[in-house]
C-alpha cells in the first residue's frame, strides 16, 4: 500500500461528507498505524499547498477527495513532483474522475486507491494556468462565473444558472491561430478538452485521450434555439462530433485573440476575463493513481 496523503475539502458537491476518516481507516487501516494521513483544506487554494508539501514529505500518492476544483488544486500542487494524484469524487460533476473510470462510490473508490494501478497523463495549460480535465472560453466560461455565485452547488442549480445565462449571452469574434492556419470566427463555446466531457456525463469531445499528447479543440461560433438543444442532446448522447454542429480539430498549442475580454475556466472554476489567451499541452506530465 502507498504512502498516502488525502486532501480533503469538506465543503465539496451538493452534500457534506463526516464520515471519511471511518471509511479511509475500513480500508487504509488504523489512522495511529500511520501509512496515511487525512488533511482538510481550508479555502480555496489551499489544497495546492497542501499537494505540494505532502510530495515534499515523500508521500507517494496524494488524494483529491473532493469536486473538480479540488482535483485541479491538488493536480497543480503535484506537477513536477514524483508523487501520483488520486481521486475520491465527492462533487457535483467529477469529470476527470468519470473519463479515469474511478468509481463514485466512496468505498468503492477507496478499495481501489489501497492496491492502486500508477500511470501518467498529459495536461493542459491556459495563460500559465495548469487543467487536467478541460478549459475554455466564452459561454461555459461565463456559466462558470455565475454558478460560482450562485449559493449551492449541484446538477440543478447549474442547468438553473445555464438556463438563465443562455438568455442572455452573445458570442464574441476571435482569431484563432493552431496546427499553422488562422480561423477569423465567432466564439459561443472554443473548448480545450484534454479529458472527454465536462462531468457528469455531459461529453464536449468524446474522442479526447488524456494520453495523446493533444487537445481536442470544440468550436460553436453561435447556438440559436434549434442549435442548442442538437449540441445538449448530443453531448448527453456523447455524439456531438457525429451532429456537424460544432467543429473540431486537435492541436498541441493554441493561440485566441478576442475582439473583446472573453471569461475563460479552468476545469470548471472561473479565472478571469482576457483578449489573449494561450494554450498547450504538457505531454505525459503528471503521474495518477487509478
């Protein structure tokens, strides 16, 4: 059994979990054995340091328990280290968790953590900040933003905050230079997927591989009515690419410059709004245990 740091962020998903420690100690042993060790953040942001001075201790596998955001935090805290990240989903999406194929049952996720298969998967970087999962600009980016404000978490509250925001929202002209070739269009979704969905089964591009060395880049200049609801069934269904609604292409590095501040997200949290963005891909650069 590896050495075994859990970082911990009780506020994580739609639900509050008490009773980690009971159900690491049915798995991992006794917490007084030593072997593992069970450390709650504190705020956002905390989790990074937390990652990174457990891999500084010698910790072999560092464990996100937590949502996406903790799962990215975590991720950030290990890169360049020897430690392997490992994931107990406790959010509302765990859309890295799901394209991993780590269970969601805790338990289940936690007997698999104690005898843990090592391998190493690519990541992704948008203007200097690392995503495991996926990163965009535009509408997903600005949904982002207003479910952060939002006051709850969870599915419903998220399809209330995109319902509303769709309403609302407008697409922004970009050029968009990747693989040699520049694209003049406009922007309702441009998403980088290292991983194949969002969470929650919702796919964005269903064809990613974590381990390809590119990112699958989905463009949606606009998304009227008729539009929409093809693009959400679809991604529902995972056949977004089959519909010719949105288009595709992959690419190691990407560059955007927006006519106007577009929002861009990183694995699902809010990051800022910007005219230039860059993107690329880390290959192979982070090591998981699943």
């Amino acid at each position: 059994m590896p050495k075994t740091c859990f970082v911990f962020n009780p506020a994580a998903g739609p639900s509050r979990r008490r009773d980690l420690p009971d159900l690491v100690a049915r798995h991992f042993g006794p917490l007084a054995a030593g072997g593992y060790v069970i450390r709650p953040t504190e705020g956002p942001g905390h989790a990074v340091a937390l990652a990174a001075a457990a891999a500084a201790e010698g910790f072999e596998v560092v464990v996100a328990v937590g949502g996406d955001g903790t799962v990215n935090e975590v991720g950030r805290g290990l890169l360049g280290t020897a430690a392997a990240l490992g994931i107990v989903p406790l959010g509302s999406g765990n859309g890295l968790a799901r394209h991993l194929k780590v269970p969601l049952g805790l338990p289940a996720a936690l007997r698999r953590l104690a005898a843990p298969a090592f391998s190493r998967i690519d990541v992704g970087r948008i203007n200097g900040r690392p995503f495991f999962c996926t990163a965009g600009l535009g509408f997903d980016a600005h949904v982002a933003q207003h479910f952060a404000r939002a006051g709850s978490r969870g599915l419903s509250t998220y399809l209330r905050v995109t319902l509303r925001e769709y309403r609302r929202y407008r697409p922004v002209a970009v050029q968009v230079e990747l693989n040699g070739r520049a694209l003049a269009t406009d922007c309702y979704v441009l998403a980088f997927a290292n991983a194949s969905q969002y969470g929650n089964n919702v796919y964005i591009a269903p064809r990613a591989d974590l381990r390809d060395g590119l990112l699958d880049v989905c463009l949606i200049d606009a998304l009227p009515v008729g539009r929409a609801v093809r693009v959400s069934l679809a991604m529902a269904l995972g056949n977004l690419p089959e519909t010719k609604a949105a288009d595709y292409y992959r690419s190691a590095q990407v560059r955007v410059t927006a006519a106007a501040p577009l929002g861009f997200h990183a694995d699902g949290d809010y990051v800022a709004h910007t005219t230039e963005f860059a993107v690329e891909l880390l290959p192979l650069a982070l090591a998981v245990a699943v």
